[in-house]
C-alpha cells in the first residue's frame, strides 16, 4: 500500500443553512452539523483507504460558535492519522460573513473511521505522511488521543501508554 498525504484526503463540504435545519433560535441544530460532518469525514476516510468505511466514534466535538439561519457553512475534512485498520479524521467548521465574505471557524471535531470489506471485517489501511506543521501536529496528537482512549476503555494498561508518559516526563 502506497502512503498518502492527508491533502489527498482532503475534503471539502459547502452548503446553506436552510429554515427545517434550524433550532427556535434560529441556529443550526447541533445534529444537523454532526451529520454534516460525519458525511464529510467518511469521504475523507475513504479517500484514503478507498474502502468502505464506517464510523467507529466521535472523538471530540466543539460547538464553539453558533450558527445562524442563512449561513453558508464549509465543513474542511483530512485524514490526520491512519492506525491499522483505522483513520482520524479532523474537521473543521467555517461560516461565512454574508456581507463580507470573511471566513471564521465555528467548531472543530474528530472522527475515527474503520475501513471494512464488503462482510464488514476491518481491512488494513495505508500509512498517512503528513507535510505541514499543522498536519504533523494533529498527526503526533493523533496517538495520544488512541492511548488515552485505550486506557479509558480498559484496553491499555496506563504504564504502557508511552505517549502520554512522555506528556509527564
């Protein structure tokens, strides 16, 4: 298998925010975008394994701005991590101003996708080589959100847990 860049997973997502999407306050329904962003991340995934892909969890969603009815919204997906079976996928959430144009991130999220076959059995995905700063830090910060999860889920005993040791070292 041949590595990729997460570039070449990179996808982009645009859409408007429409009146049967929204809450009473007029603002995007917090599982509308998750769906948005669930879909935009699975074609990342599969971009790079060019497999079938299921959704194996949500690792991390920030709701940090909200919005408005009438907003044009880009959800930004990349593969920022591949394991053997297994993709992180990060998001990133922009709204455009409507007068302006300006663009300004309304939340961020993490995805983990698992390529299958057509039975459903996890199927090894290729390595990730990541080229710029932000790409090698997400890619670095990738391992130490699997181990943390390990460790949470009972998985991994802590002390193996090389990554986060060296957090404390």
């Amino acid at each position: 298998m041949t590595a990729k860049t997460p570039e070449q997973t990179k996808t982009i997502m645009t859409d408007l925010v429409l009146p049967s999407e929204t809450n009473p306050l007029n603002n995007l329904f917090g599982g509308e975008l998750l769906a948005r962003m669930d879909r935009c991340a699975s074609i990342a995934a599969r971009r790079h394994s060019r497999r079938i892909v299921v959704t194996a969890s949500v690792n991390h969603v920030a709701f940090n701005r909200s919005v408005p009815l009438g907003s044009v919204v880009t959800v930004e997906a990349k593969v920022s991590r591949a394991f053997k079976t297994s993709m992180e996928v990060f998001l990133d959430v922009w709204i455009e101003d409507r007068e302006s144009g300006q663009r300004t991130k309304a939340n961020e999220a993490i995805y983990t996708f698992v390529a299958v076959d057509e039975t459903g059995r996890p199927v090894e995905v290729p390595e990730i080589t990541p080229e710029t700063d932000l790409e090698k830090e997400r890619f670095a910060a990738a391992l130490r959100r699997k181990q943390l999860s390990l460790v949470l889920a009972g998985k991994m005993k802590p002390n193996e847990a090389t990554e986060l040791k060296a957090l404390f070292e």
